[in-house]
DNA sequence: CTTGACTTTCCAGCGTACTGGAAGGTTGAC
DNA sequence: GTCAACCTTCCAGTACGCTGGAAAGTCAAG
C-alpha cells in the first residue's frame, strides 16, 4: 500500500503521515525498491489510533508517549488513563477561563449599549473597555 | 520617562513595548540625544488600554485595528462593540467544543474503569480509546 | 574613572500541527 | 513513447505573542 493509499483509507494526507513519521509516531514502513514507502495493513490501525486520541485532546506528545509504551510491548491502558484524566483537568480549567472571560465580556457589551453617547472622555482610546475584570 | 520606567508602571517589559511598537501598537516615542526612548505619560494610558483589551480577549490584530481608528481621530466605540461581540461568539464556540471535549474525555475514563483487565485486543494500541466520539 | 544597570539594534526561537513548494524520480494507462 | 498522477527529499512558512541573546552604546553613583 502506497503513502498515498494510506492516507485515503484514514483521512489524513501523504504529508501528514510524513510527518508524523518524522516526529516518531508512525514506524518507517518498508521501502520498494524505487524508494516508495510500501505500508501493510496494520498502519491503519495504528493511524486510527492516532487520530482517536487526537479527537479526545491528546497532543501529539502525549501520544507518541502512549506508542512508545505499546512499541515496548507494554499496555499502554495506565498511562493512558493518566493522560487523559490530567487532560479533562486541563478542558475544565479551560473551560473556567473562559467563562470567566465570557462573563466579562457580556459585562462590557452590557455597559456599552447602556451609556449610548455620553462620557466621550478623549483621554481614553474608548470608554468601553475602562473597567477592568473583577478576577483576572 | 525611559522604556524601563514605563514598563514598570504598565507591568510588561521594555522587550514588550518595542514590540508593541514595532507591531503598530504603539507609536514611535521621542529619543533623547543618546537615541533612548523619550516617553510621555500619555503612553502609560494607552499601555493600559492594550492590557484591558487584551483581559477582554482581543487579539493584538484586534486592538491594532481599534487603535488606528482612534489614531484617525475617530471614536472607535463602535468598532469595538463589534469585535467584543464577535469575540464573545468565539468564546461562546470554544466553550462548547471544550464542554463536547469534557463529555467525550468523561465517557472514555468510565469506559477506562469499568473494564478491567477484560478485552486486551492485542492489535490495537490501546482499548480505552477505541470508541469514536460522538459528534466530532 | 570605573562599574553596573540600563539602553540600542537585529536576528532567532519558542510551541503546535501541520502545509506549501521546489526539483526530481516512478508508475501505469493509453 | 508519452503523459498525468503519483512518489521522493528538503527547506520554509503558517498563526500568536512574545522572549532570549549578542554586541555595542549610555547613564548615574561612588
């Protein structure tokens, strides 16, 4: 199976399986004799995996950690459960922020349709944006 | 007022503040004979706003955008009731990716406790994250 | 006068996940 | 044989907001 095949079976690019090999997530393949890269059936898997753990928030970091482990012959489950406990850490306080940043905002647009034309201070770039946020 | 003193009143660097200049920010200050930066305080200001602005999320293309619109002489009000509603739509979309995020990320590390030491497919990489999303 | 803290410019890099393009080699159908 | 569509490598750039460092000049205190 050629690059190019690869990346149509699992929706990704020729270049980011470069890529991703070039960064340590995906293994060389075996070459043809013209160079090409010659991929078996089991790549495919292994880029499913890939993108899996990518669509619950992993950085390629954290998941080129969880392949070393499976290349070593370990079970990955442990780390991987770790992984993505401090990940749903991170999505909630992310989540925090920026409801805090939305509450803020609201706060701004509800101040600026209050006071239409008064309080044009020239001192200031704009009036609107003078309060600051209550916690950051 | 020296480039040091200013950002010390305005809590950044003096690296940030040339940057700011060279990014548009801010404009080029006056020099001393010796070729030091000459600040006015009407600076400290307009260091204020860019930090107010940037607590209201607005990305420095943003607020470049707000203050050349007051460097015209015009009130940029308007203008930035407009970039602070469609910031507060992207918060608002990002919050729900993240809260979809959260809900997947949950999902995964009950499946992740629930089966044990059951189900290890030995051709996959690991068998917590074999369960796709359910809408991204 | 010396010393150390400050300033100047310029260029480069961080982290993230790719993407684009150049210059060339291979394959497969017609 | 010829053409397009594929493949190869390598280098560079994207967006974002800075940050670090080098090499040189300036300022103020002692």
């Amino acid at each position: 199976m050629k690059i190019g095949e690869l990346a149509a079976h699992t929706g990704t690019t020729a270049k980011t399986i470069r890529f991703y090999e070039q960064s340590g997530l995906m293994p060389e393949p075996t070459r043809r004799p013209s160079g090409y890269r010659d991929y078996s059936t089991e790549f495919i898997e292994r880029l499913h995996f890939i993108r899996r753990a990518q669509a619950a928030g992993l950085s390629l970091r954290d998941i080129r950690q969880v392949l070393a482990i499976h290349d070593r012959g370990e079970a990955p489950c442990g780390h991987v459960r770790g992984v993505l406990g401090q990940r749903l850490d991170q999505v909630r306080a992310q989540i925090a922020e920026l409801i805090t940043l939305e509450t803020h905002l609201e706060a701004l647009l509800a101040h600026a349709e209050q006071d239409n034309d008064t309080d044009h201070d020239s001192s200031t770039v704009c009036w609107i944006l003078e309060s600051e946020p209550d916690n950051a």
